[in-house]
C-alpha cells in the first residue's frame, strides 16, 4: 500500500513537473504588459535583490466574461429613463456575470499549484487570486521577472518590485490579464500647503476654508446632517502609506465642527492602521468627509500593514470583489498618468469601476493637481490624462478657488485642477452632447494635437479645493491644496443626498453621471471664468484649458448648490 502510494506520489510529482515546464517553455510565451511603464518614479532607490526564499504575495487576474453585457447593464441601472434605473445588481449577481469559465479557473490553478504556490485566496467573483510564492519560485514562474527591493516616497516606504518585464506561457493568454506586485509604485500625494495670500485689513474676511466655510458657500443648514437612523454610509480610501488619529478627527471636530451634529469617530476602519504619524491627506479626506456629510456613518480603507509586493489600489479593488455590503459613496484621492500603465492593467481596473457602479456604488476620484497634465511624445508636446479620472464609469472631482481667497464669494477655476480626455477610453454616450457644445463654444482651445478629442472628457463636477484647514498630529494646518479636498466635500454632500433619498423609499444615487450629463448640470453652481495650468512651451504658454458655462473638461458642471442639487435628485 505504501508503495503503491509512493508511486502515485512521483507520479502526480512527474505530471507537474512536466506541465510546469510545458507552461514556463520560454519559445511559447508572452508578454501580457509589454508597454507597462518600467522607469524607476522619482525619490526611488534600489536596495538590490531580494533574498531567493523571500516570500512574496502576487495577484493574478483571471480574464472574466461577459464584460459587455455588464456595461450594457450599468448603463440601464444608471439611466433614470430606463425600467431597471436603480434596480442595481448583488454582488452575487456580478459574481455570476463575470466569473471567470470552468476552464481558466482549472487552468490557472493547474499552473500555480504547479509551481509551488501555497495560501492562495479568491475572491466572491473569482476573477482574483492571491498567492503566496518564494522570489525563487516566481521568477520561475514568470519568466524575465528579477525581484529587487525599492525605498522611496515621502515615508520612506518599502516596495519589492522588478525592473524587467515578465512573460506568462502563451497557453496562459485567454486565461490571465495581469500579474499585480510587479512593476507598478504607490504614487506620492500631490497635496500641498500654499502660502497664505496676502490681503490688507481683517473685517468680514474668512482665514481657510473650514467645515463652516463649505456650508456656507454651498448652502448647507445646521439641519442638512444624517438622521443616524439610516443604514446610509460612506467610505474614503487612502493608497499612501498614510493614516489618520481618532484623537485628530476629535480634535478637528471641537475647533471647527460646533454649528452642526456630526459624528466624531469613524465606524469603521478596514485595513491596518499605522501606529506612526498621521498623513496630512489622510487627515483631509476623513475630516471633510465626515463633516460635508456630516452624521453618516463613515468607513476608511487603510492600505498600511499591506505586504511590500502588494499594490495597495489593486487590494482596495479586491475589497469591493469580496464584501457583499459596502457604503454608498466611496471618494478616491488616488491617480497615476495613463501614459504609465499598461493598456491591459487599465482595461481590467476599468472593469472593475464597472463592477462598482453596477452594484450601485457611487466612486468619486479628483481629478489630480497638475491641470492638463504635459508630456512629450515624440518630440512634440502633448497634455497627459490620468486615470482613473479618465474612466467613463466614475464621477471625476475637479478643484476650484474663491473669487476672493478671503470671501466666501463665487468660485473661479483652481489653477491645478486635474481635468482633459482619455487617450484610451471613448467618449462615453452619456457626455457627447456636453462635450461636442464645450469644444464648438469655446474661444480658448487648445491645438488639436495636444488632446484627443473623441476620449472620456473629465472632470464632470468640481468643489472648492484651495485652502483649507486640516488637523494632523493634534496640530491644526492651513492653506492645504489640492482636489484631494474637493473629492471627499462632494462625496459628503451626495451622502445627504442619499441620506433623503432612503428615508423616502428610494435606492442610493448609483452612478451619477449619466443622470448628472442629462440634467446638464441642474444643482450645480456653473465655474465660468479661469484656466488651469498645462505644458511650458511657446506654443501654450503653460494654459490649458478654461472654463465656461456649461460643461468644461476644467471644473465639469460646477460645485454643489445643496438645495438645488437635493431638489434635482431626490427623485426618481
């Protein structure tokens, strides 16, 4: 008996072996990411190789199916004209849709038990898997790959990736996108404290934007709270290595937040959170969030604790994949240049913005800091859009200043403010109509060679983004920039939205854009003066685009005006 059960042993040990190097046979492979962008960011340093028996967490993302029926039925969930508008899928609905066949599950796992991988975890949608392997064991595994640890950012972080690319076995090809926790970094935060403008004499003056200035400016009444009796919740994400204290959301909450019921902690924290110092972004996006939506429960995705190999937007996705209940709004301060991506990590995340807003997932990403963005593509100059700003299945925040940086007074566009068209994705139906009007309208545009003008146009919306007073480290900071504070201030007004919403029967907001593109704009106070910043050359002179009325691909449709914008979308 025992030896017929060593025979079966070598047996099933030959059959791996054999298939492992049918699979990893260097003459039928390929490159699933070939135009993945692979030059070392700025601020990072090698340390060198990693050890051979170094354990390593990758994930693999197996090639779903049905992707375009699942757009076809965003779209229908997102149309207030359609019979299904807000009728929004289960997350074992999606499960069912998009799970990857019988074949590339048996396949995938096949390869990988093949090779040694061990602790593998899947998510509800098994269209993720997540392994754990020695560096020894996955650079056999993915050939070409060469593991090396890396040291940078403002936090000094720790990351292993490798510098070369990878190649899959060609039989992998219908069955696997991506390999995650190889090439791509965690990008910096573009926040940044500006110097405070000089102005002569103090009276009627504000001194930064605080939770008081915003519901002042957008008509907030110490009435528009959460009621704390609906499960109505809203979540930010934070990618950088940062974290918040309780101790400064209370702090923060004692100095600015006495006109209006608020809730002084958060609900819930997933994720680990650092013991070390707070990051000023960190800090800004839970305490405006918590006090625009004042009142509402309110969760935070922490990505430190993660594993060196991980990427932390990648684990967030993940974490929307395998929680069946999740809040409603969801804001995102969090961007790369699409430029630096490859074509098939950003169809695939593209995807799975669009496994979000089936469900009913409001997702709110700024627009980035560097206006239209510049690049050079051949010797010639071009703007550069960043994603996922740029995909059609999220709404996009773009920034704005006072008229008078001490008055709360009209808005003008925010020099910075992310905004542009994709160079991968289409114009999405929805915004044609508003697009085609900007470009035929405006009397500032840019040449035509700078930007495509038949891609996702971003920003849709905007909210003030300079100025602001953030507390971090139990010290209160002012004239702190960025759209990173215009993300989760509109993010906590459409939670009081939905906030209304449940109370009468309805289902959340969902996806906005299509309702927001139909409504033109209705709610929103219009930016029509100012343009944000581009290339340094001759040829633009550093100015991008400019706003006007209407839609603009600067500051969108404008910032909220509450009551108006509650009025527009409290029913259907």
């Amino acid at each position: 008996m025992t030896a017929d059960l060593q025979k079966g042993s070598m047996r099933l040990r030959t059959c791996f072996l054999g298939l492992l190097a049918l699979f990893v046979s260097s003459k039928c492979s390929y490159s699933p990411e070939p135009d993945q962008q692979r030059t070392l960011p700025p601020g990072w340093v090698s340390l060198g190789r990693v050890d051979s028996e170094e354990e390593l967490s990758l994930t693999f993302a197996l090639r779903q199916q049905n992707v375009k029926r699942l757009s076809e039925l965003v779209q229908a969930v997102s149309d207030p004209g359609s019979p299904h508008y807000g009728k929004y899928l289960t997350l074992e609905d999606v499960a069912e849709l998009v799970r990857p066949s019988p074949l590339t599950l048996r396949t995938v796992q096949k390869w990988l038990l093949a090779a040694g991988a061990r602790n593998c975890h899947s998510v509800t949608t098994q269209d993720f898997l997540t392994c754990w392997l020695s560096v020894r064991q996955a650079e056999l595994l993915l050939s070409g790959a060469e593991f090396h640890r890396y040291v940078g950012g403002p936090a000094e972080i720790h990351v292993i990736r490798s510098p070369r690319p990878y190649q899959l076995p060609k039989a992998l090809a219908p069955h696997v996108d991506f390999v995650g926790g190889l090439h791509r970094f965690p990008p910096t935060s573009s926040l940044r404290q500006r110097p405070e403008p000089q102005v002569s004499g103090t009276v009627g003056l504000h001194l930064g934007v605080t939770p008081s200035v915003i519901r002042q400016r957008y008509n907030l009444t110490a009435q528009d709270v959460g009621s704390g009796t609906t499960n109505n919740s809203q979540a930010c994400a934070q990618f950088l290595e940062q974290y918040f204290h309780d101790s400064d959301l209370a702090e923060f909450m004692r100095l600015f937040g006495g006109n209006f019921a608020h809730q002084a902690s958060v609900a819930r924290v997933v994720g680990k959170q650092g013991r070390g110092r707070a990051g000023i972004e960190a800090s800004l996006d839970v305490e405006y969030l918590m006090s625009a939506g004042a009142n509402i429960s309110t969760w935070v995705y922490s990505s430190p604790g993660r594993h060196e190999s991980q990427e932390p937007f990648l684990q967030w996705l993940l974490l929307l994949s395998n929680e069946s209940a999740l809040p409603h709004v969801h804001t995102v301060s969090y961007g790369d240049d699409e430029d630096s991506l490859s074509s098939v990590y950003i169809h695939r995340v593209n995807a799975e913005l669009m496994k979000a807003a089936a469900r009913g997932l409001t997702l709110l990403f700024a627009s980035g800091d560097s206006g239209a963005g510049c690049w050079s593509v051949s010797g010639r100059h071009q703007f550069r859009p960043s994603f996922p700003a740029s995909s059609p299945y999220v709404t996009t925040v773009g920034g704005t200043s006072f008229q008078n940086p001490f008055r709360v007074t009209s808005e003008i566009v925010d020099y910075i403010s992310g905004g542009g068209f994709s160079n991968v994705f289409p114009q999405p139906s929805y915004q044609e109509e508003a697009v085609a009007q900007f470009l035929s309208s405006s009397p500032h545009l840019p040449p035509s060679s700078y930007f495509n003008a038949s891609g996702r146009a971003y920003p849709d919306v905007a909210a003030l983004s300079d100025g602001y007073w953030v507390v971090s480290n139990s010290v209160p900071i002012p004239w702190v920039s960025g759209t990173s504070a215009s993300t989760p201030v509109f993010g906590g007004v459409l939670s009081l939205i939905n906030e209304h919403r449940i109370l009468n029967g309805r289902p959340p907001l969902g996806f906005l854009n299509p309702r927001l593109y139909q409504q033109r704009g209705a709610g929103l106070f219009d930016v029509t003066h100012g343009c944000h910043a581009s290339c340094l050359n001759e040829e633009v002179q550093g100015q991008g685009f400019c706003s006007g009325p209407g839609w603009d691909p600067v500051t969108g449709w404008g910032t909220p005006n509450f009551p108006a914008l509650l009025k527009t979308l409290i029913n259907p």
